[in-house]
C-alpha cells in the first residue's frame, strides 16, 4: 500500500507516518509546530483486494476500480463501492460522483476575510500627510466604502458588530477633503 506523506505546513518538511497515523493533532519533529490533520476515511482503507477472492466468492466488485471487492451500495445512485470509494456521508454512503453531484462536501472554516472598513479608513486618512494625493484617493475611499458596505464584517468579534462606522468615518474625511479641494479650486478659478 502505497502512503501518502504528509508535511509541515511551516517548514514544509515531511513528517514520518509514526507521528500522524491515527491521531488529530500532529506535532512536526523536526520544528516542533503542532497541526491539525484531517483525515480522508480512503487515506485508511485497504487498497486492493484479491481478485481471484473476490470472483470465487461470488461477491460485487467495485464500480470504480474492478479489482476491489465491494463493501457497500452507493444510497445515491446504487454503485457498489469498495472501501477506497464508500464516503460516509450524514448518516449515507456515498460514491465519489454522487457526492461531486450532491454538493453535500463539507465546507471549510472561514479563517480571514478582508476588513473594508480599515481599508476605507486608510485610503482617506493616510493621504492627508502627502495633501495632493486626497484629490484621488478621496473618490476612491468614498468607493471603497460603497463597495466594501454590504460585504461581511470581521470574523472575530473584536472588529465584528458595529463595524460600519469605520465606513462612515472614512466617507465622511473623504467628503471633507474633496470639500476643501472644492473650495481650493473655487477660490482659484475666481482670482
């Protein structure tokens, strides 16, 4: 059977099978980082089965890969599936197709997200030290802050709730510096 390896997602080297094999939490042995592993239940499970057993006992092969003896019916679409294909899945087992088709896969955490109202909030404030560039980076803050006012906030609760009124303060410094540029260029064209 051949293994899969697995690395360390900080210093990339692999990590001996020793030191994952049936566990959640890996600690890589060469930069001491601990990781979490999450398993694919066909990591596990046999490869091949015997294919002269498989035919003198009469038994289902697998829909997928003809030498492996079938372990169970697909509750999808009824393939019979060895142990490399059966995915338990909400109570049901499943075929690699069914489950492409169901869109029943598991979605991953969310772990970072950008924060648009900190982008607005730069774009209009951290201008004003090199004054000229307000006259572009105003129109792009009020952009921003269009843009970035229906997409969700933080993930943390830090900077979750109550998270728009960095768009309103950015929205606002824009206001007031195209306000000002306004009254420059007024003032100029009158002269």
């Amino acid at each position: 059977m051949t293994l899969t390896k697995l690395a360390c997602p900080k210093c990339r080297r692999p990590v001996p099978e020793v030191y994952w094999r049936g566990v959640d939490r890996v600690r890589c042995p060469s930069c001491e980082t601990e990781f979490e592993q999450i398993r694919f239940p066909a990591m596990e499970a046999r490869r091949t089965i015997d294919t002269a057993a498989s035919i003198q006992s009469g038994e289902a092969n697998c829909y997928f890969h003809a030498q492996n003896r079938a372990e169970a019916a697909c509750d999808g679409c009824g393939r019979y599936v060895c142990s490399v294909c059966r995915v338990p899945m909400g109570g049901k087992q499943l075929c690699p197709s069914c489950l492409e088709a169901s869109g029943e896969r598991r979605k991953l955490p969310e772990n970072q997200r950008v924060l648009h109202g900190h982008i607005a909030i730069v774009i209009a404030i951290l201008p004003i030290i090199i004054w000229p560039l307000t006259l572009v980076t105003a129109w792009v803050a009020i952009g921003w802050c269009i843009y970035g006012w229906k997409k969700p906030a933080s993930i943390t609760n830090k900077h979750g709730r109550g998270g728009r009124w960095r768009f309103i303060v950015a929205g606002l410094a824009a206001a007031i510096q195209l306000t000002v540029w306004a009254f420059v260029f007024t003032r100029l064209w009158l002269k």
